[in-house]
C-alpha cells in the first residue's frame, strides 16, 4: 500500500481585493476594531486554524459590522468583569 504524502504550505494565499474594487466595509477599514481583527484573522490563518474562501478584507469586515450592531452587549460584557 503506497501512501500520498499531503503537501502543506507554511505561509497560506491571502486573498485580497484587486486594485481599485471596493467593499462594503469602508467605514470601518483602518479603525483600531479593523486592525484588531485583521491581526485575529491573520494569525488564525498564518496558524492555518483558518481557511480564508473569500478576500480578507469581507472576512475582517464582517466581522467589525457584527461587533459594531452587538457593541452595547460587548460593553456591557466586558465592563461587568
């Protein structure tokens, strides 16, 4: 029995938008919650504990809308403790 050998890259493709595309995320990109989960996504996929399918910049995104609409119950969250 012959067995594959499954190549892993250490540095994962990073997906990004082409040059002058746009997203819909614009209001938050280069804000301190941008960066911050910017830096979670890559260091979740640099660890490859995740999988990018789409541009980073929808990944970030996505995530800032969804703590920007829950910032209240985040506050409430974090000033609790």
């Amino acid at each position: 029995m012959t067995r594959m050998a499954r190549v892993v890259k250490n540095t994962p493709a990073l997906r990004r938008l082409p040059k002058g595309r746009v997203h819909p995320y614009l209001g938050w990109q280069g804000t301190p919650l941008w960066r911050a989960v910017e830096k979670a996504v890559a260091d979740l996929a640099q660890n490859q504990d995740l999988v990018e399918k789409t541009n980073r910049e929808y990944i970030v995104g996505y995530v800032c809308k969804t703590i920007s609409r829950r910032k209240k119950a985040i506050i409430d969250q974090l000033t609790s403790h």
